[in-house]
C-alpha cells in the first residue's frame, strides 16, 4: 500500500496492491471524511479501478462485505476511544 495524497485530514489516498509497478491488481483507493451539520462525520470509501473487469473481479472477491467489516471495525474502536475520552462525575 502506498499513500499518494494526504493533502487534508478530511481526505485519504492510497494505491492498494503490490508494491511495485507493474502490479496487475492494483487499484486507487480514497477515503474522505465530511463534517455533517449534526457535528457527526461521514466516511466514505471508494475504490478506482483501472478496467471494468478488475472491478467486478474484486466485487467478485468479496470487496464490499470486507470494506464493510473494515468500517465496523473502525466504528467500534471509535467509540470505545470515545467512551474512555468521556469525563464521568465521580
């Protein structure tokens, strides 16, 4: 994996594959962060395939239920941070 961007902390980008350049599976990925008017944020990933066929081939493999899994996980060390951030009256 290697990172591209980082030009803010609201967006991330990284090439996802072998690290070299003739990587076949490689793909584009990017993820950004948008401040909602309710303070809360959204996520959202994406993956940029170079051809329709490594797409589908990644759908294919599972993709999205793994990225879901990724973001539940990310969801929940999140809030277990947040619990443990949270002044309690004593």
């Amino acid at each position: 994996m290697h990172y591209t961007q980082n030009p803010s902390p609201r967006r991330i980008e990284v090439d996802h594959g072998a690290d070299r350049d003739d990587d076949p599976g490689m793909f584009r990925m990017l993820v950004t962060f948008d401040e909602q008017s309710d303070g809360r944020t959204v996520l959202t990933l994406r993956q940029l395939h170079p051809t329709r066929a490594q797409r589908e081939a990644t759908i294919g493999f599972g993709a999205v239920g793994y990225g879901v899994q990724t973001l539940d996980k990310l969801a929940a060390h999140l809030a277990t941070r947040a619990d443990s951030a949270t002044v309690r009256p004593s």
